[in-house]
C-alpha cells in the first residue's frame, strides 16, 4: 500500500490558516460540517489540527459565546501540541495505519511539511476491503 494511492490532495480537502480568526475556523467547519480540521501556515507548513472540542474549550474558559469576539483570536492561539501529528508522505504503511486507528483522518506532508494532504479512515479501510474480495476470488 503506498500513501500516495489512498491521499486526497490539498486542492480536494478543507483546512484553515494558522492566522485565521476563531470565528472563520468555526464558520469553515460548520460549513463543511467537519469535526476537526487542519491548520496550516499561509507558507503551507502544517501546524496540528483544530476540533470541535478545542473551540468550544476556548470559548468556555473565556466566557465568551458571543461570535464577534471570537475575532479577537486566532486559530493558531488554540492548538493543542502533537494532537493530530502528520506523517511523511514516505511514511510505511503500518505509520499510518496505527495513526488512522485513532484519527478519522491523517495528515500527510512531504519532506519539508508542506501540507500535502490527508488520508482518511474510511479511504482505508475501502482499500482493505477492496483488495482482500479480489485476493478471495
């Protein structure tokens, strides 16, 4: 199995910039209706991925549920250190397998963590499926 085969290019997936607000972070993945989301630099480094969770966390501690005053933050403010981490594109496929058993998805950069894409779960698991039916024929 090689990563490249199950990745889902950048071009094809949402992230959002270090640099945006909270407020566009949240607008982006109720648009999307995702639960997590990557986060990049403007540079295209990946820098972790942003939940749910995290927002609303921000939000509790700052007592502040009001949307307009979560443009006084950026997404970068509420990362969490190593959740999510990306693996290299040159990753072996047992990396990104175990990465996958507790992620919904898997951020993939190349040799200079440029974000390059994710790969997801459920892409995985199709891939399995797949190819043990053809190796039962």
């Amino acid at each position: 199995m090689n990563i490249l085969y199950l990745l889902r290019i950048k071009s094809d997936v949402s992230y959002v910039y270090d640099n945006n607000t909270l407020r566009q972070g949240l607008e982006r993945m109720k648009l999307k209706g995702y639960t997590a989301i990557p986060v990049i630099t403007r540079d295209g480094d990946y820098v972790g991925t942003v939940s749910e969770g995290d927002f609303l966390w921000h939000i509790i501690e700052h007592g502040q549920g009001n949307m307009r005053a979560q443009e006084d933050y950026k997404v970068r403010d509420i990362l969490r250190p190593d959740f999510m981490p990306a693996v290299k594109v040159s990753a072996k496929p047992s990396e990104l397998i175990e990465r996958a058993m507790s992620q919904n998805f898997v951020p993939v950069v190349d040799d200079r963590n440029k974000f390059i894409g994710i790969v997801t779960r459920r892409d995985i698991i199709r891939y399995f499926v797949e190819n043990g039916k053809e190796s039962q024929s």
